[in-house]
C-alpha cells in the first residue's frame, strides 16, 4: 500500500492537479488505475501483493476522491430513523419494523409479515433464500424466529401480551395473536436498536461469572440447548472447525459468489437495496461498487480470511452453541427466538457477538462438530462468539411498506 501510495503521489506531483475529486468516478478512477499501474508494469517484476494493494489505493483513491463520504452521512441517517424503538402513536407497523431489525443471515431479510387486525403473520420469503450456505432453509426459519422474538417484546412495550404458535407446513410461519396486557418495556426490548453483528476484533477480557447468567437466562428456550465455551482450549478447537470449514467454502466457486452478491461495497449500493452485507459493517472498507467487484476476487482469499478468523476468535471472551433438540423449521425458529434474547441481552451489558457458523454450516463438519459437543445425534444450530468491542456502523432495513403484505 505504502509502495502504490508513494507511486500515485509521484505522478500527481508531476500532473498536479490532474486526480479532481469532482471529476466523475469512472473517469477519475481509470486515470488513478492507470497513473497507478503503468508505470509498475512497465519498470518491474510485478508481485501479486503489489497489485493487490495497488488495487486496494485505487479503491481508497475512488472512495475518497468521488466523496464517499458524504453518502456514508446519508447512510448514517437512514440507519438511525430506522432504529428508533417505539413512535409516540405505537401501531402494528411499528412492530414489524422492530422485527425487521432483527439478525438475519446475510441480511437477506427473508421474510414477509401478514397484518389482520391484531393477528401478525411472518412467512418466509423464499425468494430470499441463500441457497448455497443455507440448502435447507435452516438459517431462513432460525432468522424468521429472530424477528418473532422482536415483534414480541415490541408488542409488550406497546401494553400487548402475544400468543405465540408455529404453523408447520411446507411454508412453516408463525402467528403472533396479541391481546391487551401489562405494558412492559424490557431490556431486552430496548436494546433492539443498538443491537448489531459485530465482526471485529474483541478486547480478550473475560465476562463476569454475573454477566454469563444474564445471557443464559436470556437464552432460555424450552426445546433449545445453548452450551457456553470460555476455556481457551475449547475455543481453540472450535476454532479449528472454523478454519477447517472457512477453508471449504473459499474453495468453493458457488459459495464465493453467492456471498459476493449479497455484498454491498458503497453506501449507494446499500442504501439502494437495504438489504445485504455493506462492507464498513464488517469493518472492510466502503469503495464505488464496481471497484469492489473488480478487487472483491484478489483482496477475499483464503488464507487472509482465516488469519482475520483466528485473531477473532482469540480475541473473544468466549463461544456459544445454540443446539435445538430436533432438526425442524420449528426448532430453528425456536433457536431463533432464543439467539436473538441472547444477543439482545449481550447488547443491553455492552457486550458484542458475531457469528462463526461455519462448522455448521459444511455438512461433512456438522456431524464431527456434534461429537465434539458430546451430541452426536444432534444437529448444532449456531455457533457465536462474544466479547467487548466498539460498535460497527449499524446494518440497513427494506422499507416496512415492501415486506408487508
Ligand atoms: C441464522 C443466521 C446465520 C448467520 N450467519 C452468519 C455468518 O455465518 N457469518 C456472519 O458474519 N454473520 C452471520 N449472521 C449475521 C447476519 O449476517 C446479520 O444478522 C445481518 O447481516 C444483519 O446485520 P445485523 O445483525 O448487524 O443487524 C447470521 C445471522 C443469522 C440470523
């Protein structure tokens, strides 16, 4: 980077004032490109890291020179008039859009809300489904009873008790009848906004024994078992599975492009859809999206991917495994339910979580990840990491108007 860096500002010293920050993107970024890139390949030998990080100086060239930054301030707002907690005037659409503030895998938001008078529906949206990391739909369900759980203790902070039942079917969805009860805004509903996924390096301190029962009496599910993992010699197994299946599914084409799909490199890209994994929300940085696709192959790869893994892992302050007693679009929903308290309960204490689901994820690992856990007939739902870390930006949300049907 230093390198691509010094060779830029030495053709910018020669052309001064040729890179203008209100030039347009296309123009401006294939001029850096090309400042950037000829004079390297023309005079030396070229090492694939040289250009990797050439690429990665186009990239910063761009993001800052066609002003990123403002459009991440229109990002920031958008972020924040979504995640307010209840209106002053609290009606059903304020429940939805405190569901859909929920984890979902990929931030695909694969789910569509049904509203007749006080009954709410959640159906999957099976257009949304992932369907090279997620073949049976678990990760779809278990996020479906992400946004229950929300809809839920949004429902009692408006003064509403919530009958909850699961229709199973070859749509399995879930029906939310509310009824007048004792208005109870909860920790755990408070902490919906704030809550986030997020993948960064922890501060390595331990939680207090105090804290771990906070989170496993928020965890509390009947049918869901949730293991906790703090000793660094478990960690450091589980981590081997993480290595071992993030290894899989960079080897695997199909894999790679499903998760580049759902990427959103600029904070235009991501306020377009509202939906996917925007870059500055992993802590990677924002970039024109055609750079991102054109550097996504050279910079994602997978040794570079395991090493962040690992420095996460060991960062953290502990592992959880959300194990539901049997392998149905019911349990994962429960598991959904389940996870997201544990989450929302971590937000509530300050501390953070970021999914490591790989060794789930693979179905040649899950079976060895069971044994491991001493469950060999079970099917492990999710695998979380958690610990103290500053936030990341927050992910952005579809309109309520566009999931209600
Ligand atoms: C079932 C499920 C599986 C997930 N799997 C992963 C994962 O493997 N890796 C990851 O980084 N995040 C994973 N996530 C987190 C989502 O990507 C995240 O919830 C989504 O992008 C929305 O962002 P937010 O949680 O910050 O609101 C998963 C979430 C759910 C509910």
């Amino acid at each position: 980077m230093p390198l691509a860096l010094w060779r830029f500002l030495r053709v910018y010293r020669k052309r001064p004032g040729t890179i203008d920050p209100y030039q347009s993107t296309v123009r401006q970024a294939c001029y850096a490109m090309l400042c950037l890139h000829q004079p390297i390949w023309e005079t030396e030998m070229v090492s694939r890291r040289t250009l990797i990080m050439s690429g990665l100086s186009v990239a910063a060239l761009g993001t800052a020179g066609y002003g990123l930054w403002p459009r991440l301030g229109a990002y920031t707002d958008q972020a924040m008039r979504q995640r307010q907690l209840l209106s002053a005037d609290p009606g059903m659409m304020d429940v939805v859009r405190l569901a859909t503030l929920a984890a979902n895998g990929h931030n695909t938001q694969p789910w569509r809300f049904g509203v007749d008078g006080e009954t709410l529906r959640i159906f999957p949206d099976m257009s949304r489904r992932t369907a090279v990391v997620d073949p049976d739909d678990h990760h779809l369900y278990v996020s479906l009873g992400c946004a229950a759980e929300n809809a839920v203790l949004s429902a009692a902070a408006q003064g509403r008790g919530a009958d909850l039942t699961i229709q199973s079917g070859p749509e399995t969805s879930v029906t939310i009848g509310l009824r007048p009860g004792p208005e109870r805004a909860s920790t755990l509903y408070r902490a919906i906004p704030q809550r986030q996924s997020t993948r960064s390096i922890y501060d390595a301190e331990p939680i207090s024994a105090q804290d771990m029962a906070l989170l496993t009496a928020a965890a509390r599910e009947e049918g869901v078992a949730v293991l906790f993992f703090t000793e660094p010699a478990d960690c450091e197994a589980i981590l081997d599975l993480v290595i071992a299946g993030n290894s899989a599914q960079m080897d695997d084409p199909a894999f790679v492009e499903e998760l580049r799909a759902w990427i959103r490199f600029s904070p235009d890209q991501a306020l377009a859809t509202r939906d996917g994994l925007f870059s500055a929300c992993s802590g990677n940085p924002v970039m024109p999206g055609w750079i991102g696709d054109l550097v996504f192959g050279a910079v994602f790869r997978k040794d570079s991917e395991n090493d962040k893994y690992r420095d996460q892992i060991r960062s953290s302050a502990g592992i959880a495994v959300f194990v539901g007693d049997k392998a149905d679009p019911e349990h994962w929903i429960k598991v959904g339910r389940s996870f997201q308290r544990f989450a929302l309960q971590a937000t509530a204490m300050g501390i953070r979580n970021a999914h490591i689901n790989q060794p789930i994820e693979v179905p040649t690992l899950r079976p060895q990840f069971a044994q491991w856990l001493g469950m060999p007939d079970a099917r492990p739902d999710l695998i979380v990491r958690f610990g103290r870390a500053p936030a990341l930006p927050m992910s952005l949300r579809r309109p309520v108007a566009d999931v209600v049907m």
